[in-house]
C-alpha cells in the first residue's frame, strides 16, 4: 500500500533515490571503518581500534534508519553489494593500515563527501520534493557525521 502523506509520488520516488544512494555511501564508509578495526596496526592501536569500533557502530545505525526512511516512503531500500557499488560516491582505495595517518584521513574525506552530500540533500528534500520529514531526518544525519569527522579531526591535529 503506497502511503498517503501529502507527498506526491514522483517526488517519494526521487526522494527514495537520493536516500538509496546515501545508503550506499553510508555501507561503504562502514565497510571501510570495519576494515579500519579489523587491520589498525602501530602506537595506540587499542584506541583506535576502540574509536572505529565506536564508529561503525554508529554507521550501523545511521544504515538501518535510512533503509528504513525509503520503507517509509513506500519504497525499497537497495540490499546487495552490487548496487552499493554502483550508486555510491565514496571510492574504495586501497589504504595503507601501516599508517594510522593514512586510515585517519580516508575515514576523514569519506565523512566531509558525506556532509556535503547531505548539506545538498537537506536543501533539495525540502524545497524541490517538498518533504520536509526527509530534510529533518536529513539534517539530523549531517550532524552526526559532522561529529564523527570532527573526532576523525583531532587524531589528525
């Protein structure tokens, strides 16, 4: 049953699409964040590997909300690797775990494409597709990553 709330379809299917592609961006910075726990070596490994436990944890989260924002839209969330691949915006260079520095700085970029994505996204929701529940939801996002790159920051510093 497609829902009826004051959004016209075109505009949920667009909406949907945009929300299937930060899908594939946040799985693919969760993927790497995982590899970045799994393989973190040198001074202050046990940090590290804490601090990216803390945030694909936090990814985890933000995956299942969205999956569930394009439900709620009357949509499907995509759900294969294929399709992550294909729709994300997010590269997969190979990283260099030898170097803190390195992982620090991918995970880094990975969450500011992500910000200004969403920056773009919130504005778009709300005023081209007239879905301001997406745009909160949207902003809400942005903050997060905006913490988590902000954290990614000060190892940098």
């Amino acid at each position: 049953m497609k829902p009826n709330i004051g959004i016209a379809d075109k505009h949920m299917q667009s909406v949907s699409n945009l929300l299937n592609m930060l899908l594939a961006d946040e799985f693919t910075l969760y993927v790497k964040t995982r590899n970045a726990h799994w393989n973190v070596t040198g001074p202050g490994f046990s940090e590290l590997h804490k601090f990216f436990e803390e945030q694909y944890t936090l990814l985890d989260e933000v995956i299942d909300e969205v999956a569930e924002r394009v439900r709620m839209l009357g949509h499907f969330a995509v759900a294969t690797l294929a399709d992550y691949r294909q729709l994300t915006r997010l590269t997969e260079d190979k990283i260099d775990f030898g170097k803190q520095e390195s992982i620090l700085r991918t995970l880094l970029d990975d969450h500011e494409t992500i910000i200004r994505v969403l920056r773009s996204d919130v504005t778009r929701t709300s005023d081209e597709y007239k879905d301001l529940g997406t745009s909160d939801f949207l902003t809400g996002l942005m903050e997060r990553h905006e913490k988590m790159a902000w954290m990614l920051r000060a190892y940098l510093s």
